[in-house]
C-alpha cells in the first residue's frame, strides 16, 4: 500500500567496533547508519539519559545524519565487552547483539519478553545493538545469542502458531508475521491481505480493538488490499511507534514511523 509519508527506514548492517574517547566539554556528533543512542553513550562514556536530556530527545529512536550534543564524561565505567551472560543480584546481564530480539534473548535465558520489558522500564519491544539489558530469573546458559528459537510469550489468552511464513517476501503482513515471531508471539501466516486480518485473527481467538500495546498489530483498510504494522512502542504522549515493509519504502526494507496520538485510536489492533 503506498502513502504520502515521511518514513525513516533503518537497515540492518554489521556490528560496529566503537572505540571509547571521552567528550571533553561539548561534542558535536553525527549519527551514523547502524548507531544507537546506547552505541554513542558507550562511546563517549556518558549516559544514555544526558544525551536525552541535553538534546530534548522524547524517545530513543536517532536517524543518520542527525547531529547530536554530547557533553563531558560521565566515566560511569560503561561496560564494552560484548560478552553475555555475565551475573549480577538481579539476575543476568546480557548485551544485545546484531540481529537479535526480545523474544530470541528471552528464549536464551529462560524468560519471557515481558519480564525483560518490566526489568529494564522499556515500554516497547524495540532493542539495540549494543544495549544492555538485565535479564531477571535467568535460567539460561552463556549460548551465542543468535540464531536461537523464541518460545511463545505470556500473551493474555491470545493463540500461537508454529507456521512458516508463507506470505509475500517483503510485503506488509511478511514483515509484521516475522517481528511477531521474533518477539515470541507467532501468529497465522493464513490471514491472507492485510484488509482481512481484522477479521481473520478475530475468528482464530485474537482481541481486536482500538486501544494499541506494544507488540500489537495495527491494521487499516486503507489502499488497495489494507495495510498492517507492528507496533513497537507506545509513547508517553499516546503516540506509537511502528515497523512497516512496503509502507513508504521499497518491499523488504524496513520503516519506522511515529503515529500521532490524534489519530492512534484510527486503527485497528490485533492483539
């Protein structure tokens, strides 16, 4: 389905090997494709809520080419390795990997998504690489973090599916079947178009409404056969956040884009 929009579209590269160099008193830096604010605050040795806070950032979320404040060291001894499973009292500290998701890490350790969510105050699925996270009641191993299956997450009364992805590569509802399954909440890959997931999920037992959460599906009629995305987080001001194919950007290419809270409740919701 295609819409006059403004969409940024993050690509998913190799890792980057950053290097700590301290700000001395005001840094002028350039994001870069691949960086996080999690990424630059380890750079810097600063903390991911001073770049917030001095660049009157709402949300987590940067873009190439953005150029950002950084003042002076925090020297909180951020922590560069990048190996997992380490143990802390709160359980296990696991830094996140290229490639990997909530419902992946939470597969590693033994838990689910929601937990990792409650243990570290995030109110969305969205992790970077580079981000570290505490992982409560770990009951996993140190395994390699990539290329694990995710279990089904506690998810209300809502079914799971153990299907493969039969719809269109790169398409809208490809996109929102796979972030679904890498969060641990597998769905039917027989919905069909997106103009029928409302429905179709309603029959398998799903709850449709107006009201999104974080890993719910916003669906729209709109176009020419509807269109579906991911939601990934839903802000303070009652916006969301949402991942999309095929949206303002090329099949297979993933976008992200913000929803004002004026027309949030426009949507559909599978949950």
């Amino acid at each position: 389905m295609k819409k006059l929009a403004v969409t940024f579209s993050v690509a998913t590269g190799a890792a980057l090997a950053l290097t700590h160099q301290d700000a001395d008193a005001s840094t002028q830096h350039t994001v870069q494709a691949g960086e996080s604010l999690w990424s630059i605050a380890d750079q810097y040795g600063v903390s991911v809520d001073s770049i917030k806070q001095d660049n009157n950032l709402s949300n987590n979320m940067l873009f190439p080419g953005q150029v950002i404040t950084v003042n002076g060291s925090n020297q909180q001894g951020t922590n560069t390795n990048t190996n997992v499973g380490s143990t802390n009292q709160g359980g296990a500290t696991h830094n996140v990997q290229a490639g990997e998701s909530l419902g992946i890490i939470a597969a590693q350790y033994g838990t689910s998504a929601e937990a990792i969510m409650q243990a570290n105050g995030l109110n969305g699925y969205l992790i970077h690489p580079g981000q570290s996270l505490t992982i409560p009641n770990a009951a996993g191993g140190q395994g390699g973090g990539q290329g694990g299956t995710p279990t089904a997450a506690e998810n209300g009364n809502s079914p799971t599916f153990n299907h493969q992805n039969l719809y269109d590569w790169g398409q809208c509802t490809w996109h929102v079947f796979n972030r679904r399954a890498e969060t641990g909440q597998p769905i039917s890959t027989y919905w069909y178009n997106a103009e029928n997931w409302a429905s179709n999920s309603q029959a398998d037992g799903y709850t449709v409404n107006s009201q999104p959460t974080p890993g719910s599906i916003l669906q729209t009629y709109e176009g020419p056969v509807g269109h579906v995305a991911y939601v990934e987080q839903v802000n303070g001001d009652g916006s969301i956040l949402v991942s999309e194919m095929n949206y303002a950007t090329p099949p297979g290419v993933v976008g992200y884009r913000t929803i004002p809270a004026s027309m949030v409740s426009s949507y559909n919701y599978i949950h």
